[in-house]
C-alpha cells in the first residue's frame, strides 16, 4: 500500500533530479499567494461593510496599499535569497544577524503561519464548492479532511511529483482570474456590466468608519501576503543557481499576484459584490461577469472550479516550507531529530505528517470556517518578514560591500513596512482570536529552547561518557536465564546462556497460575543438575521476583547481568508478543536497571529446528559515543572470537567520518560499514544479517545499544531500537540483545 501511494524510494544520491525549475517551483511554492485572491479582497469588505455598507468601496484603496506592501515584500526577499541559497528564510537571516531568540521568534512565527495557512486555505476551498453546492454546507469539515488527506498523499510522494499535479491547475485559475478581470474591464467600458447578486448577505452595520476599523480591514486584506516567505525557505530546492532561479520566481509571482488582486478588488467595488453566508465575492463577480445563459456563461463553473481547486492546493506552499523549515531547527537542535529524516521519495515526511495533523484539528475545531480562522492569520507571517528584513538590514550594515546602501535602504523599508502592519494586527484582531497566536509563538520559542538544552546535555554526556566507558576496567557479566517451562525455546536460550556465560550461569524459575509443579526434578533431569533451577516467589510476580535477583548481584559501575528470556510464539506476528504479558513487561522494566542486558531468545512454532554450533556477535554502533562504547565494552565479556561492531552509513561523508573516529577513538574492535542509500538501514541489515547465518549452524548475537530516556524526552529521539527489534524478532537464527544506556535517572 505505501509503494502504491508513495511510490518506490529514491536513493539519497537522487536529490538532485528533484530539483525543480522555476516553471514547477512557481506553482509549488507561490500558490498560496495567488490563491489569496479568492478570499483577500472579501476579508477586508468583512470588516468594512460591518460598520456601513456605503465604506465597500474603500476595499479598493485598501487592496493598492496593500499591494504596495506586497511589492515591497517581493523586492525584499528578492535580495536575500540572492545572499542566502541555502535558505533564505526569516529563521536563517535572524540567526545569522540578530541572534538565536530573534530567529527562534521568526521560527515559531512562520510555522504557525504554516499550520493557519493550510485550514484557512482548505476551508476557502470548500466555502468555493458550497457557492454554488450549498447542499454540500453540513459536510464542510468531512470535505476539508478529504482533500487535506489528498495534498498529503501528493506531497509525500515528492515535490516535483506535487509540482507536476499542481502545475496545470494552478496556471489555469491564474488564466481563469485575468479572463474574469480582462472580462469585465471590457464590459465596463461599454457599459454592460451587470449588479452582483448577493444571496444570504453578511448583516450590514450603521456605525460610523473610524481609523480603526480602516486598520482592520486593511490587517484582514493583507492575507494577500502570506506564502511569500516559502521561495525563500525553498531556495536549495530550485535549480542552479539557486538564488538567482528563486528571485526570478518571486518577481514572477509578485507581478501576477499585484495584477490578480487589484483586478478583483476593482471588480468587487464596480459590481457591488458583498460578503455573504453562501456565496464567496469572487463567485459572486463571476456571475455578473460571465452571465447564466451568455456564451461565456460557463466560465463561472470554471472560475468556480479552478478556485477551489487553487485554494486547496494553496495548503501546499505550507507543506513545503513547514517541512524544510522543522528540518532546519531540528538540525540545529531546537526541534525533534525526527524531522531531519528524509523519507522514501526525499521529502521530509514527519514533517508533512504533523503539519496535516495539526491542520486537521484546526479544521475539526472550527468547523471548517474560514471566517473564524482568518482572526489567527497573518500574524506570524509579518512577524517573520519583520525579523528577516531587520536581519537583512544588519547583514548589509556590517558587509557593506558595493551598492550596500541602496540594498539596505530596501530592506529597511521592508522592515518598517512590515512591523507596522505586525502592530496593527495584533491591535486589531487581539480580542478576535489573535490572542491565540500572540500567546502560541513565545510558548514554542520556550518549548525550542527546552528541546536544544535537552540535546545539548545529551551530547554532552555522550562524549564525556565515551571516554569513561573506553578507559573502564575489564568487565564481568552474569547471566540469568528466565525459565517459565521447558521448551525449545528455553533449549535454545540455554545453548545461548552457556555459550556466553563462561559458567557463571543461574536459572530462574517464577510459578504461576498452572505451573507443573514437578519442574525443578523435570529441568533437573533435561539439563543434567547444570544449572540448578531456582524456584523464586511468586509474590509480586515474575518481573519483581527477577529484578530482586539482579538487585542481589555485587557488581561494580563497570559489571554487567545478562537476562536471557525464552519467548516461544505461535507465529510471526506482532500480536503474539501481546500474548505474552509477563515477558514483555520485565523485558521493559529491567530496560531502566543500570548494568542490565535483555536477551530475548524467541522460537516460532512449525518453523523447522536448527543447528546452533556457533555463535557469532555484532554490535549495531551510532557513533564513538558513550552508549555505543558500552555494548562494545559488554561484546567483550562475552569472549566470543567472531566479534566486530557494524555500522549503516546514509552516505559517503558518513562513512568516511565514523571510519575516521573509529580509528582515533575507538576499541579495539573491527568494524564494518555498509552503506544504506534508501536512509533505512533495516534492508541492508538483514541482507547483512543472512549473509552471516547462511552458513549452517551460525546464530548470530546482535547486540543494541539503547537511549533509555523518562517522560516527554521520549518524543525527541527515533526509536530506531524498537524498529530494530520489531525487524529482527523473528529473524531466523538472529538473538538480539539490547543493551540500556540510561540517561537520566
């Protein structure tokens, strides 16, 4: 099914054949500025016909200050990705020029921008189809799920993939919008221009207009601007050369999107088209435009269409800019490492993923209602370009290289653009909802720096840790075998106790429920008196009575207690292990125990007996780090001769490196890489794993190093152990042993 919707995986050395040219880069990054359209001009004539109905005209003049701010905004950016081609985005050009909470600021920012960008988008979408579908009005939430899920399908099977589905639709509505404009300048100068006809209108206010109210229209309108950020945090996906490719893009987008919105505006005035419950102003212009029975009558199902089809895939400008910009922050430490993973077709999946998690609560909370979200808007946007023209200013403030001035004098009229319309939002929309966002962004910006400290004390411990694990004291180990019943399970858990225990082996036996009472004279007999079986209490059961055990074992920092469990299962299947209650919680318990290494030694019933001759070991390392160190100092104690650490690179650069660092600081202790260019190193190591117990009689001892952390900190690692013993359990002639480290205890 996920080869089915996602498509077969692309190596690592691919990326550059999804690199996009400025043809696809336009609809992929800039639809959600061009989109804006649909919904800019009738968010500002909300708020002004709110007060009078006679103040609708004033949408127009409104909509050129606004598009002289988004020219403004253009020209801005324009100039920095041309600096920055890796990213150009506001979190980069901060962290360069005004420092780590600024950029944080301008991070947090924008991925709230992100996450309002997509429900507004949807639901703007969705509005569009129940204009002229008003049967369709109670299912607004069922359909903007529908098509959320839609994008995130599309998105996940790569970008130029999306860019290819999102090119003709969006270039289409682009042609569909200026035929409605060119349409209707022409009927407005001959003069057969028909009224808008407005069904269910918004509630028409008597006040009086105030600045205040001309403040908020224009903060409503400027919805127009959002999106532009995402070329800039996309520069590295354009073709080269990167910054000039994605300045050609932005100027592109900046002349189409002017044209497009000033044309609706001017339309809305001269057509008399207002904000209603049922029927979007763009709707409503394109029915007086293209008349019911008029040769060119069918054009309004086509605006219609293509607008709903542009508002949905508008999500998709946030889809490619929350990806690369969670990736950027999880890289410098201040998000989940998760989101660094690139997935099968070289996107950044968990990004993908989470972004339309949280979209979808957003669209299921508000019922899918674009009035209700477009408050929560625009905030975050303009804080971003605020901090990115500010950090542009410093950047040429402190280069000064030829033409500075002028470079400056841009951006710093960008800057104070930007920040007075930041104020006026905030002032304007705070008691709307805005509060949310306003509150939302210094909550992130905390959570950021949490995540960054948490990590920064981890790396701290590792390396600190790798020197101490390296220069330890020869260890010891014990080994404790959990007998439940003789089977051939517990025969085979037995071969593998004696095989690593050098004779310092003790059996354990916990009754339950229905034991065989005769077991110890049974096991005495099957094992020839070696090990004596020790009967513990049941009292508490089988996970306290084993952890007294190890408890009861003198040992130094440096000494280990291997715990080998027998599991025996009815078939390879997952749910088996739920089955098994009673392993799999002191499997998890003594996962916290200091010192502690769980074996679980697992037989499938009807798979057929094999050979255990010999035993050969190999220790899955990270990296020189205190955690990977520790499995090799256990490997030691178990003396076997066929020992050596392996290690799954995703490139070149990483292999070269963890050879390198092996070699400076590292045990002595072969180690072999191979190489994972899919980024899953699950197929290469059981295709590594088979080719060992290919020969007949070997089993193999894999040996896991594993982060054991407490609470929260549990989201901010992959938990690539619990993918590694899902992969191996029922890997024929394969024991895995997961050996804790614990973090914080």
């Amino acid at each position: 099914m996920r080869r089915l919707f996602v498509g077969s995986p692309m190596k690592t050395g691919q990326m550059d054949e999804t690199l996009l040219s400025k043809t696809l880069a336009l609809p992929i990054f800039a639809s959600d500025p061009l989109s804006s359209v649909a919904y800019a001009t009738e968010s500002a004539l909300v708020v002004l016909i709110a007060v009078s109905a006679a103040s609708a005209h004033l949408v127009l003049p409104i909509s050129v200050a606004i598009a002289a701010l988004l020219a403004i905004v253009v020209m801005s950016y324009r100039q920095t990705v041309r600096v920055y081609e890796t990213s150009g985005g506001a979190y980069i050009v901060a962290r360069e020029n005004l420092g780590t909470t600024a950029s944080l600021t301008a991070a947090a920012a924008l991925l709230t921008d992100y996450v309002l960008t997509v429900a507004v988008s949807i639901s703007a979408g969705v509005f569009a189809v129940t204009s002229f579908a008003p049967s369709l009005t109670a299912h607004k939430v069922g359909l903007s799920l529908a098509c959320l899920l839609l994008i995130v399908v599309a998105n996940l099977r790569g970008v130029r993939e999306s860019g290819l589905l999102f090119a003709l639709p969006t270039y289409a509505f682009v042609l569909a919008i200026a035929a409605l404009i060119v349409t209707g300048l022409v009927e407005l100068v001959i003069g057969d221009v028909h009224r808008a006809t407005v069904p269910h209108a918004l509630p028409v206010g008597a006040g009086t207009l105030t600045l205040f109210v001309l403040l908020r229209a224009f903060a409503s309108g400027s919805t127009a601007l959002t999106g532009v950020e995402a070329i800039a945090n996309g520069v590295n996906a354009f073709k080269r050369p990167h910054g000039k490719n994605a300045a050609t893009t932005l100027a592109v987008l900046g002349v189409i999107a002017i044209t497009l919105f000033l044309g609706v505006s001017f339309l809305a005035v001269r057509v008399h088209a207002l904000p209603s419950a049922t029927d979007s102003v763009v709707s409503q212009i394109a029915r007086a435009v293209f008349q019911p029975g008029s040769i060119g009558g069918f054009m309004y199902y086509v605006v219609q269409g293509l607008t709903l089809l542009v508002l949905i895939l508008a999500a998709n400008t946030s889809f490619q800019g929350f990806p690369r910009l969670s990736a950027l922050l999880a890289k410098d430490g201040f998000a989940p490492r998760q989101f660094t993973n690139l997935g099968d077709r070289l996107v950044y999946s968990n990004g993908v993923v989470v972004l339309a998690g949280v979209a979808a609560l957003l669209l299921w909370f508000y019922g899918a209602n674009t009035n209700s979200l477009i408050h929560l808007y625009v905030i975050g946007v303009f804080t971003a370009f605020t901090l990115s023209q500010a950090g542009m200013v410093r950047h040429w403030w402190s280069r000064r290289d030829a033409g500075w001035r002028g470079r400056l004098a841009v951006n710093a009229v960008g800057a104070a653009a930007t920040a007075l319309v930041t104020v006026i939002v905030v002032y304007t929309k705070f008691g709307e909802g805005a509060w949310l966002v306003t509150v939302a962004i210094p909550l992130l910006v905390l959570t950021m720096v949490g995540i960054r400290r948490h990590y920064r004390r981890l790396a701290r411990r590792l390396a600190a840790g790798a020197a101490a694990v390296v220069a330890a004291p020869a260890a010891r180990n014990t080994t404790l075998l959990v007998v439940d019943s003789i089977s051939r399970a517990t025969d085979e858990a037995l071969w593998f106790g004696r095989t690593i225990s050098s004779g310092a082996l003790r059996a354990l036996h916990v009754p339950r429920a229905g034991t065989d009472p005769g077991v110890s004279p049974r096991w005495f007999r099957h094992v020839g008196g070696r090990p004596q079986l020790e009967v513990l209490s049941r009292d508490g059961g089988m996970t306290d009575a084993v952890v007294e055990q190890v408890w009861r074992l003198p040992r130094s920092e440096s000494d280990f207690v291997t715990v080998v469990v027998p599991e025996d299962f009815r078939s390879e299947s997952l749910v088996e292990q739920l089955r098994r209650p009673r392993e799999l919680a002191l499997k998890l318990r003594l996962l916290a125990e200091p010192g502690v290494v769980v074996a679980s030694v697992p037989v499938v019933e009807g798979r057929g007996e094999a050979r255990q001759d010999k035993l050969i070991v190999r220790v899955l390392v990270s990296g020189v780090n205190a955690a990977s160190m520790r499995a090799v100092n256990y490997a030691h104690t178990l003396a076997i001769p066929d020992t050596r650490a392996v290690h799954f690179a995703l490139d070149e650069d990483e292999a070269y490196a963890i050879k390198a660092d092996w070699v400076r600081h590292g045990p002595r202790l072969g180690l072999d890489v191979d190489a994972a260019p899919y980024r899953d190193f699950g197929p290469p190591l059981l295709q590594y794993l088979r080719g060992l117990t290919a020969e007949e009689g070997t089993v193999v001892l894999v040996l896991l190093p594993e982060l054991v952390v407490r609470g929260w900190r549990r989201l901010l690692h992959n938990q690539r152990a619990l993918y590694v013993k899902r992969l191996l359990l029922f890997e024929p002639g394969v024991i895995l042993a997961s050996v804790p480290y614990q973090l914080l205890r």
